[in-house]
C-alpha cells in the first residue's frame, strides 16, 4: 500500500506479542479524523476478545479496494500481520506467476512453518472470481433481450 503519511511498522513492531501501533487509510481519516492529523493519535475500540484496545496511529495508507473495484471504501485500521489469524499475501512477479506459487509458499514456511497456505491464484483469477456473478446477471439480460428481439420480430 502507498503510505500517504507517516510511516509503517518497524520490525520490532511487527514481532511484539502486544502491539501498539496502527496503519489507518485515508477513509478511516476523513471518518474519524477529518479535521486533524491523525498522526500520534489514538484509535480504540474492541477487539476480538472483547476488552478494548488502544493503538498509537504511525501511517497513513492510501485507500485500496480490497472488496473489488466498485465496493464502497470502508475504514480501515491495520495491525501488524504477526498478529492475524490469516491474512492475504501479494506478489508482484515477471512472467507467469504459477510458475513462482511454490517458490513464495517454501519462504512463507521458511518464516513460519506452521502457517497454512491456501488458495493461491492470480490477479486475473481473483478478477475473474470477483466478476462472475456480473458477468452470468450480463448474459441472462442478454438471452431475454435476444428472446425479446425474436418475439418482437415475429
């Protein structure tokens, strides 16, 4: 992600059992903090475990549609990965990715051989899995339209 503002985690911080900094995007700025800096901040809310957390805001990413292009930008707050039960892991290859896909899992289990990794595909693939249902609601339409030609026709 572009980092706007500020800066993202250092190692330490990546690695802490505990962590106490946050990357937020810029919706989650203009949500909750239009009209100040955001930087030094704090942002707190509830975490999985139901107590609240604190976390000391050090960047500013730029927003990233991660639910495809025309989802509504949400806010959004980042914590260091160390800390996600899973998370989605993206490289930028020359020639064909495939062709890297066991490369990239052996140095993920090289970090941390206990991590699960699944569901590895292309930018085309995920494209074309984001844009399925549009594409069979496209050729319904189509196929009435064709039907409603040839009725109109007769």
């Amino acid at each position: 992600m572009r980092v706007i503002k500020g800066r993202t985690f250092t190692r330490q911080e990546a690695v802490s059992a505990d962590p106490q900094v946050a990357v937020v995007n810029q919706a989650f700025v203009g949500k909750f903090f239009p009209h100040t800096d955001p930087l030094g901040r704090q942002a707190m809310f509830s975490n999985e475990r139901g107590s609240n957390a604190s976390y000391h805001i050090v960047g500013v990413v730029a927003n990233e549609h991660q639910m495809g292009p025309d989802h509504e930008q949400d806010a959004e707050l980042y914590l260091p990965g160390q800390h996600l039960n899973n998370f989605l892991l993206v490289a930028r290859t020359i020639g064909d990715p495939l062709n890297l896909a066991n490369a990239v899992k052996q140095q993920v289990w090289n970090l941390d051989k206990d991590q699960p990794v699944s569901g590895v595909m292309t930018e085309e693939a995920a494209l074309r899995e984001w844009s399925a249902p549009r594409r069979f609601n496209l050729i319904v339409l189509l196929v009435f339209a064709v039907i409603a030609l040839a009725l109109a026709a007769m």
